[in-house]
C-alpha cells in the first residue's frame, strides 16, 4: 500500500521538506515499482519544483525523521551542516538487557560488506575501516516482562552504514526486533522474534535552515 505522502510532510518551504518516513519504506529505491520517500515526494512536488535531494538517510525497517532539499544551494548547504557540524541526529532505541555504563560514548571502527549488505566491528587497520562514534544515555528500564529491556537515546557523531545496530549489538545489547545483527540464543521469545519490528526511530532532527539560518528543531512525540 502506498504511504499518503501529504500525511507524512512536517514542514516545508521554498527550500527543504521534512517529512516523517514510516517503518518499511526506504528512503530511495532503485527497486521499480517500490515506493520509496524520494518518488513519494518528486511526485509531490512534480507540478511546483521538479527538483530533490536527498540529504541523509534511514534504512527500511527504521521510521523518522528526514529533511530533504528543494533547491542545489539548500542541499550544498545541509550537506555541509551534515559533514562538518550542526547537525543533529537523535535516535530512540529499545534494546536487550541493560547497557553498562548507563549512559557513555561508544566509539568503533566499522567495516561494510556490500555483498550481504552488512557491516561489523573491525580493527583500526583493517582495510576500509571507518570510525564510528556514537553516545547514547538509558532513559527506561523495562522488567515487567521478560525478557529484561532498556528505551535508549543514542546521538551520532557519525552516519556509517547500520551504525547504531552494529555498535548496539557490539556491546551486548542488540535492538529489539533487529533479525540481522540479531538477539542473544534463546533471549527472545519465538512470538516475539518473528512479530517484533526493529524498534529503532530518529526521532529528533536540529540544522540551521539553509536560507536563513535558524535553528530548526523537529521532535516526533514517543509512542
């Protein structure tokens, strides 16, 4: 079924669209036929202003918040914001156990396979090894049915592929719902592992707007 794309537009102006992109749907799909944010939007906008771009990303199974740009400066411009500073991205995430420290910085270097469309924990000198940063603080702990689970609010200093899953899971405690990077043997009910979506939403969005430059802040309420 395809997504009302008027129902999902927070915001827009001359410049930018922000708009909150639903579990399921990519962002950009060069699959034919899949309807994705990017169409969704062009179609939008095909009769006023034929021109988008794409700023960041989510993956499919993650909804949130994404901004997109209406003009080549507005995008020149977020993209400098994305690659330098001043731009905020916040995530909501429920994960097994109980991170330990309660709140801290997670810092890896990372690899992707691009054959199975994953990536992994590696060393520093691994050919193709980025760093990945990323600080997160357990806001709930969640003990009345087993088993034991944490709401988790993560910030990245940086966008690598499966980020927040990879790290997550690095550190013990991988999403709910995540059937890639996965739960611990026998954490998960059977019910549970195959009905639970990944439970990961980019819930805040901060950048200056490319015209004025005004601090923009978009929040989606929690569920």
């Amino acid at each position: 079924m395809k997504p009302d794309i008027n129902s999902l537009i927070i915001y827009e102006d001359p410049y930018i669209i922000v708009c909150h992109k639903p579990s399921g749907v990519p962002t950009q799909s060069a699959k034919i036929g899949t309807p994705d944010m990017a169409s969704l939007l062009k179609t939008h906008l095909a009769s006023r202003n034929p021109y988008l771009a794409v700023i960041h990303r989510l993956d499919q199974p993650v909804e949130g918040l994404l901004v997109f740009a209406k003009t080549p400066a507005a995008a020149r411009e977020l993209n400098r914001q994305l690659t330098t500073s001043g731009f905020g991205k916040y995530y909501r995430a429920v994960v097994m156990g109980v991170p330990d420290p309660s709140k801290g910085t997670l810092e890896d270097y990372m690899i992707k396979d691009g054959r199975a469309n994953t990536s992994r924990v590696c060393t520093k000198d691994t050919p193709g090894a980025k760093l990945a940063r990323l600080h997160y603080r357990v806001e709930k702990v969640c003990e009345d049915v087993p088993p034991v689970t944490s709401v988790v609010k993560i910030r990245l200093d940086t966008g690598r592929h499966h980020q927040i899953r990879v790290q997550m899971a690095h550190l013990g405690c991988p999403l709910v719902g995540d059937r890639k990077y996965g739960q611990p043997t026998g954490s998960m009910p059977e019910n549970r592992k195959t009905s639970e979506s990944l439970r990961l939403c980019a819930y805040r969005l901060e950048f200056k707007h490319p015209g004025n430059g005004k601090e923009m802040i978009f929040e989606l309420p929690e569920k």
